[in-house]
C-alpha cells in the first residue's frame, strides 16, 4: 500500500467519523482548533488525492470538498462558534449535490463515468439510466443536506445520530436501491 493510499484512507476515515470527531473534539477544545484540524484534514486528502492513483473526477470533487472545509474554517474563525463545524455534512452534500448537477449540464454523467470504468461501451439504454441515476442523486443530496441542516435545530446529539449514523444509511439504501434496478433495466451487465 503505498503512502498515498494510506493516506486516504485515514483521511477517509477522519470524514466519515467527522460528526463524532466534532461532538467529542468540542468536548475538549475550541471550535477555531477543531476548523484547523478540519482544514488540515481535507489538505491531506486533495495531497493523497493528487500524487496517488487518479481517479476520474476525483481531483475535481477534492477541490470541491476542501472549498467547503475552507469555507467552514473561515466561518469559524470569524465567529468562534461551532455552528459553521456543525455546517459541513450539508455543505458536503452541497458539493455532491453541486458535482453531480455540472455533470448533468455537461456530459457524461457522474454515475456513466463510473459504469464506464466497469463497461466502456455501454449502449444508449445505459447511458439514459446513468442520467436518470445522477438526477436522483442530486435529488437525494438536496433533501439529505436540508435534513442535516434540520437535525441542528433539535439537538447536538440529534445532529451527530443523523449526520454520523442515518445517513449512511440512507446512502446504503440508496445504493442497494439502485442495483436492483439496474439489474432489472439494464441487466447484471453480464450480456
């Protein structure tokens, strides 16, 4: 495994902890120090991003997530409030949601490059169905961000149960959802 590849995986990790990491972090320290260990997180993962193995808009979406990561740094230390760390899951799904939206203006689709990794030549059935995919993502982070933006109006307990537990999975259902529709649309890709 190669340094790059550890490298995102930890940092891959620190994301999905993240809303345990600012429950307990708060606990302990400041919100301005938990904003720079955020940013210093998300340089990490566009550094591991960038000299590791390229994936195909992976780059692009790193640049995404460490504007989010700058945007909540800034807000933080402005204010010296948590409510800008408490922000980050729905700008998260802002920048997916914002990602996945560009791909549908210019093709192809988030989700084709993804099959196309799997199945370069993929007929136009295919390519309909990776749109229709993409669109429903897009739908799925407009609601799941507003719902995290929801969840800080009840508790900081509610915040994290929903932003480190529910959503992931309701992402799982997401994709379990989606593969056995693909297996009924367009086949196992077996054919």
């Amino acid at each position: 495994m190669t340094r790059a590849s550890l490298l995102r995986a930890g940092t891959g990790l620190i994301f999905l902890l993240y809303p345990f990491l600012i429950y307990l972090g708060l606990h302990e320290f400041q919100p301005r120090v938990i904003a720079c260990l955020l940013l210093i997180a998300a340089i990490l993962r566009l550094i591991a991003n960038k000299y590791g193995e390229k994936k195909e808009g992976e780059m692009g979406m790193s640049l995404y997530w460490i504007a989010a990561a700058i945007l909540v740094t800034i807000f933080t230390f402005v204010t010296d409030i948590k409510l800008g760390l408490y922000l980050y899951p729905p700008l998260v799904n802002l920048v997916f949601f914002t990602f996945f939206s560009i791909s549908l203006l210019h093709p192809p689709t988030v989700i084709e490059r993804i099959a196309r990794h799997h199945r370069p030549e993929m007929p136009l059935k295919a390519v309909i169905y990776t749109r229709r995919v993409t669109q429903a993502w897009c739908i799925f982070f407009l609601i799941n961000g507003g719902i995290s933006v929801m969840s800080l109006s009840y508790s900081e307990e509610w915040w994290v149960l929903y932003n480190g537990f529910i959503t992931y999975i309701l992402i799982g259902l997401m994709l379990a959802g989606e593969y056995l529709i693909r297996i009924k649309v367009i086949g196992s890709g077996n054919d």
